[in-house]
C-alpha cells in the first residue's frame, strides 16, 4: 500500500474530472495543477495549488516551460525509503508528489483537423509525457494515471484502500503508462517521415490501438488480435457472429479488390484471400450473378464485397446460398430484414472505408518486410499492344478488367475473363502453366457460354506452352508484363494465331 497525500493534476482532456476531484478531497489528497487544468479545477470549486506557486517558478516562454522543474521530477521520481533521496528533498525543501494524473496534448487529432506545421509542433507534449515517464518509472511509490478510461479504477483503489493504492494496480498503471508515452511519440516520429519524405527510416516504429482480441488466429491453438492506427477500422459489423482471424484477413481481400473498382459497381466473392469471382457490370444484381457464375462452389461459404449499397433484390439472391460475411457500402431497410434471418451471417458496412496507408508488412520472428502497396492506378498509357492484331474498346476494356483482378490473385495468377466479368482464376501454383490449366478447367466446368474471352497473367509467359494453352482453350487476347528473354517468342506465336496480345509496363505479383 502507498498513500496517496498529493496529487498533480494536468489533463487535455478535462472530462468526468468531479467525481475524480470529489474523491481526492475526501481523502485529503492535496491537489497541484496549472493553466486550464487549474481553472477547470477552479471552476468546479475544488481547492488546487497553481504549479507556480507550489514551484515557486512562474511558467515560462508561453507556457512551453511549466512543469518541467526539480521540484516536480524530484517529487516523483525520488525512492521514499532511500535515505540519500529523503536528504536531497530535505536540503533542497521539495515534497513527494504521489499521484500524477496526465494526458497529452491531442497531436494525433490536430493531425486530423489541420497541416498547418507551426501549429502540430505546437501540440506536440513535452512535459506531460516527462512527467508520466517519470511517475511509471517509479511506480513502487508514484501513482500513474493517463486517461479518463482510468478515473473509475483510481477512484475505486482510493475507496476501498483508504487514500492508498497497491503495488499490483501501480505497475499496471506504470505499464499502462509507458504504452502511452511509446504510442505517443511513435505518431510524431511518423509524422516527421511522412513529411520528410523518408519511407524507411533508420528506426521504423509502428503504433496502433486494440480493435479487438479475437477468438483464436488461423487456428484454435493461435492467439490474435485486430489493431487500427485509428480508434477504429471504419467497418461497422451490424448482424452476425464475433468476425475471427480468417474472416478479417479475407475482408480485407475482397475490400482491397472490390475499392479498387469504378463508383458503385462490382462485386468481389472471395475464399481463403483469393477471389473466385469478380464482376463490374453496371447492374448490381447482374454484377453478383456473373462474380457467382465464375467459381459457385469455391463461393460456399465464402465473403462477397460489393462496392454499393445492397438493396431488397439483390439480398434475395445472396440469401439463396451459404455465405460467412457480406460486405457492402450499407444496405437498406429491406435487405436488411432479408439478410438478418439468417442469424449467424456476419454482415458489414464498410461505405466509410477507403485504402490510405501506403505501406504494408509481413513479419517472421523479429524481422519484418516492409513495401509500398501495388495501388497503382491503371490506365491505358501503361499497356502496350505488342501484336498485329489490335483490340476494339470493349476487348481493351476487358483485359484492363482482367490485369486488374489478376493483381489480386496469389501469384502465379491466370484470370480468363469475358464482359467485364471472370469466368476463370487460377491461383497460387509454383507453375504458371498450372495456373492456366486451373483456370481453363473452372471456366469449362461452370461457364456455358464462352464470348470474347480474354486472359491475363501477373507476370511474363516464359515460354510459349502457357499462352499456347490458353489459346488452344478460346483465349482471343492476352494481356501480360514484358520481360522476359523470350518476349519474341510469345509476340510471334501471337502474330501466327491471330491473337491480340497487349504487354504491360509493370508486374503485379501478389505472394
């Protein structure tokens, strides 16, 4: 146990202060506090010193140095049971200060409302997180508390410990604590590179706030968590069971592929972060039943994502087979009575998510891979028509179409496609060729009618087997990276069977 006789008060955020401040009193807790902490304190009409008296140092250089003086750190940091500490407050006329309640200035939303760098700098915390290192380092015998969150918990130890705290709740705190402080300047660091233009700093720090603990990981015998830069992920689950691992990691798959389509169209069924059917044509309904058509047994019990708001129509058709998750930009009053009778179908709202972090990772023991996401946009000045034949509109349309969903197919990737809808994929094979042979079988198994069929690959043909395959299947066009030291060789084998053949300036591998 430690008792609680002083406490320093400086907060930012200066609510649900009076039942904190109410029972301070009733402990007689002395409380130190200044600027608008103070007067908040004041207001409320509770007795507090103004930092500047208790220091006897008015705050200076316009509040930037406030309690930033020995009497504060001596106060906290000093160990009360080491005699040489106990002397130097002595000589020095200082006091245990035992409680430190603080929370920073609000960098991270002053990001948010403005770019105005005078300003940020401005709001970047200097002596509150000095003072909160200072009280979690000696959490024997400081008490440390660093958000409202706490308030009910510090209130708690005081009632029922007489004005005192205990060792197991300090160290909390002091881990707490420390969180905080390593949070906090991980913002501002990153804040710096990204001005700076600096990607891969010498030290890469990386900060985020608990969404959820989920259930297990990929397996029952694997722990997991989700986490956000941000308070939240901007998906707002409405019905359904608790999302897993799993379903996380394929939501955000089919987010990646279905955000990377024109307003308000497309559908994305995906399984296992694949997708296994992919359409954008104008009528949202059309659009599901063509993405379905494509793969429908890989689609059971898979997670379909469509880039706009479901309504009565369109849920009657999704209702007809197993699902795990639907994601949509909403959905309206009659969908959702539709869709929630089934009770277990996880149903998300993602209309305000959108992709704006540029970096992504992949970890292994204590090492991590970091890179630029492949969020290029495509546009026709990054293909060039290689072969003799050239395509119409809708044949360049098609295979834009195509090269897009390939990049978000596990490499090696072989998407046949046909108005703007897949009616073939296939994924993840050591052999491209295997590839072309998966996906020629699904569009021979599920797909009755064969117009215009078009196919794309995420990287070069390195011999001509595999595009030979795909032509030998109805493949008219084909649309690829270059690179490859036998580019002639496909370019010839296009001329000689009349196939249009389209080479990419860029490589979209997705391991």
């Amino acid at each position: 146990m430690k008792k609680i006789k002083s406490a320093l008060i400086s907060v930012s955020d200066k609510s649900n202060l009076k039942p904190l401040l109410q029972t301070l009193k009733n402990n007689n807790i002395k409380i130190i506090s200044s600027g608008g902490t103070f007067k908040e304190i004041q207001k409320l009409k509770y007795k507090c010193i103004d930092i500047s008296n208790f220091t006897g140092f008015s705050e200076i250089l316009e509040g930037r140095v406030k309690t930033l003086h020995p009497k504060i750190h001596a106060g906290i940091l000093n160990k009360r049971k080491n005699k040489s500490h106990k002397k130097d407050l002595k000589t020095n006329n200082f006091e245990d200060i035992d409680l430190v309640i603080v929370n920073f200035y609000p960098f991270e939303q002053t990001l948010k409302k403005t770019k105005d760098h005078n300003n940020i700098i401005e709001n970047i915390d200097v002596g509150g997180p000095a003072m909160v290192r200072a009280a979690a380092k000696n959490y024997n015998d400081v008490t440390v508390i660093t958000s409202i969150d706490q308030y009910s918990e510090l209130i708690d130890q005081l009632k029922n410990n007489k004005g005192s705290t205990v060792l197991k709740f300090r160290k909390k705190m002091s881990q707490l604590a420390f969180a905080e402080t390593a949070y906090y300047d991980s913002v501002i660091s990153n804040y710096f590179n990204e001005i700076s233009k600096i990607n891969f700093p010498k030290k890469k720090v990386f900060y985020g706030n608990l969404i959820e603990k989920l259930r297990y990981g990929e397996n029952p015998h694997q722990e997991s968590a989700v986490y956000s830069k941000f308070s939240n992920i901007n998906i707002n689950q409405i019905h359904g069971k608790q999302l897993s691992f799993n379903n996380y990691n394929d939501i955000f798959s089919a987010l990646t592929i279905s955000k990377s389509f024109p307003k308000n169209r497309g559908v994305a069924i995906v399984k296992h972060a694949n997708p296994c059917g992919v359409s954008i044509l104008k009528n949202n309904k059309d659009s599901y039943k063509h993405a379905l058509s494509c793969d429908p047994v890989s689609a059971f019990g898979g997670i379909v994502s469509c880039n706009f708001k479901i309504t009565k129509n369109l849920a009657l058709e999704l209702n007809k087979i197993f699902l795990e998750v639907i994601v949509a930009n909403g959905f309206d009053k009659n969908s959702l009575k539709i869709l929630k009778s089934k009770k277990n179908l996880r149903l998300i709202d993602a209309s305000n998510f959108s992709f704006n972090e540029i970096f992504k990772f992949n970890s292994v023991n204590n090492s991590f891979l970091l890179q630029s996401e492949d969020s290029q946009i495509l546009s026709k000045k990054n293909f060039q028509v290689v072969s003799k034949k050239k395509p119409n509109k809708s044949q360049f349309d098609n295979l834009m179409f195509a090269f897009n969903v390939c990049r978000y197919v596990k490499s090696n990737a072989i998407v046949l496609a046909s108005k703007e809808s897949t009616i073939g994929i296939g994924s993840g094979q050591p052999s491209r060729l295997d590839s072309c042979k998966i996906a020629i079988d699904k569009m021979n198994k599920f797909t009755k009618i064969k117009n215009e069929i078009v196919a794309a690959s995420d990287a070069f043909f390195p011999f001509v087997d595999g595009i030979e395959k795909l032509v030998q299947a109805g493949v008219s066009a084909v649309i690829q990276p270059s690179g490859s030291i036998r580019d002639k060789d496909i370019i010839k084998f296009a001329n000689e069977t009349g196939t249009i053949l389209i080479f990419s300036k860029t490589r979209h591998f997705r391991h």
